[in-house]
C-alpha cells in the first residue's frame, strides 16, 4: 500500500481523475501508469478498493481478486451470481467476460461508486449484468423466496472498516437461505489490517459445514470460501485446480490452490458475531452502520504498509 498523493510529487504519471465526497466514502479514482485504482479515504488514511490495467482490462490486476477465483473450484459452472460491493466493477467485469451466460446482480450502497465504475472502470450494465442501489442486507432480505443463487461474493468495504450488520450470524443465515443447497460464499477478508479472522471464520461455520481459507504468502489477501453439502478434501481441491480450464492467462488455477491454508483462522476460543441492534431498530441501525466515519468501529481494518 502507498499514500498516492505522497506520491504524486514524486511520480508525474500519477493522476487523480476524480474525486467525489458522499454520505458513504471520501472516493478517489486515480491513473497510476496502466493502472487505474478507486480508493476510499478515512480516518486519515487511503485504501485500495479497485485496480485495472487499462491496457489489460481482461485481467485481473489485484491479489485477492485473483484468489477469488478459487471459488470456481467448488462452483466452475456458476449460473447466478450475486456480489455484495462494487468497487471498480473489476471482479464483476471479469467474469461477465469469461461466462456469458452467467447472471450477475451486483449490490451497492454508495450511488457516486456505481457513477465513477461506469465513468472510468468499463462498466456496462445489461439484462443479465445489473447492478442495484441499496445496502447488501436489505437486498439480500427482499430477496428470499426468490430464484436462489449459487455463488455469493462479500466485497463490502468503507474506508477503514467494513459494516458490521453484514459481518454476523444472522446476516450469514440470510445468505444461505438465498443460496442453493450447494451454492457457495467467497468472502473478501483483506490482509494483515483485519485482525478479525478468526471470529469471522468462526461466525461462517456458525452457519457454513465447509469453510476453505486461501490467503497468500505475504498476507496480501485473505479469502474464505464457505459451502454446504458435502466437505472438499484438499487432494480433490488440487485434483479440481489441475484439470480447471477456460480461464484466461495469466489466470492459473493451479498457481491459486497454493494459497488454500487448511485449518488457518480457526480459533474455538473466540466469539462469533452476533447481531446487535437497538430499539431504533433494524434499519436505522444499518443506516448509521453505513455512514459510521468514527474510529471505533465495529468491524475495524488497518491499511497496513
């Protein structure tokens, strides 16, 4: 991680595109070289929510995006996808690219971010690629009853934390009761800055039987992956990673299986995440949830450089 307006003085080829304040985030776009990131700031501090190289934009350029992939291991023919958390649209763009029968709703607070992706990071909305304005949990809610999915990404991401209403027990539950028996959650756990994994990974197999942690050496990125149905031995993992085909180089899913970390996180002794609303009630606490900028932060995160 790098302050890039630390950095600007020094390096001429960095650019800041776009700057615009909402309710939600302080968002930046910024062109560094081929590389064009959105970052939120808080707190004092930057954090890096997208990158796409824009003479490569059929690649992805960040770590735990690639890691993301392994979620196609254990769901190589998705067919509806939801994804909590836009960002730059990267993840999403990349995959309406490489399935194009694939149906992805994306969900996403902050309208100026759904603004700027469309403006600057080569989203395009179509009848199978929507993407929806409103908090992840709501949808998520009005969504039950409906045509289930079978992958769900958690990508949600203020600067400096991430909303705790989308974070614990029941939120999980809820998940699961839009997904298909088998369906899958990928989950964005950031690097070193989020020492919460393990009641993370704790509240997911409150909820989950299967959970499968991927995380790369320098810590970069953490993934975790949870399922239902039956458990995935590692040996079936790599077997599935060795004969995985269709994606685009320099995409390798072998090189991501060197990442799963069986057993990482898992901690009996610490709590799991439970909901904890007010008598304002739901919705009103989501809200606050949302715009929350104060340090003390539910589900705090560090940008650690």
């Amino acid at each position: 991680m790098f302050n890039f307006l630390e950095n600007k003085a020094k390096e001429p080829v960095v650019k800041v595109l776009a700057r615009e304040r909402t309710q939600y985030n302080d968002i930046y776009v910024i062109q560094n070289g081929d590389n064009r990131e959105l970052w939120f700031k808080g707190n004092g501090d930057y954090f890096l929510q997208s990158r796409v190289n824009v003479e490569k934009q059929k690649q992805l350029a960040l770590v735990y995006s690639n890691m993301m992939m392994a979620s196609l291991l254990f769901c190589p023919k998705p067919q509806r996808l939801l994804m909590v958390g836009l960002g730059g649209a990267a993840v999403t763009n990349f995959l309406n690219e490489c399935f194009p029968n694939l149906k992805i709703d994306v969900v996403e607070i902050d309208a100026k971010v759904i603004e700027v992706s469309k403006k600057y990071f080569y989203l395009q909305e179509s009848n199978r690629y929507r993407v929806f304005q409103e908090d992840g949990r709501v949808f998520i809610q009005k969504r039950k009853g409906q045509e289930l999915y079978d992958w769900v990404i958690l990508d949600a991401f203020k600067s400096g934390s991430i909303p705790y209403h989308l974070k614990t027990h029941d939120f999980y539950k809820e998940i699961r009761a839009i997904l298909k028996p088998d369906g899958i959650v990928g989950s964005n756990l950031y690097g070193k800055g989020n020492t919460l994994k393990p009641r993370d990974t704790k509240t997911f197999m409150s909820v989950f039987p299967n959970i499968y942690c991927f995380e790369d050496e320098e810590r970069v990125a953490t993934v975790l992956i949870a399922n239902g149905g039956k458990r995935w031995s590692e040996e079936k993992i790599n077997d599935r990673a060795s004969i995985f085909s269709g994606m685009p180089e320099p995409l390798s899913m072998k090189e991501v299986v060197k990442n799963y970390r069986p057993g990482k996180f898992i901690e009996e002794s610490v709590a799991r995440f439970d909901d904890h609303f007010s008598e304002k009630g739901f919705l009103h606490d989501v809200e606050k949830e949302n715009r929350s900028s104060v340090k003390n932060r539910r589900y705090p995160i560090k940008n650690v450089h």
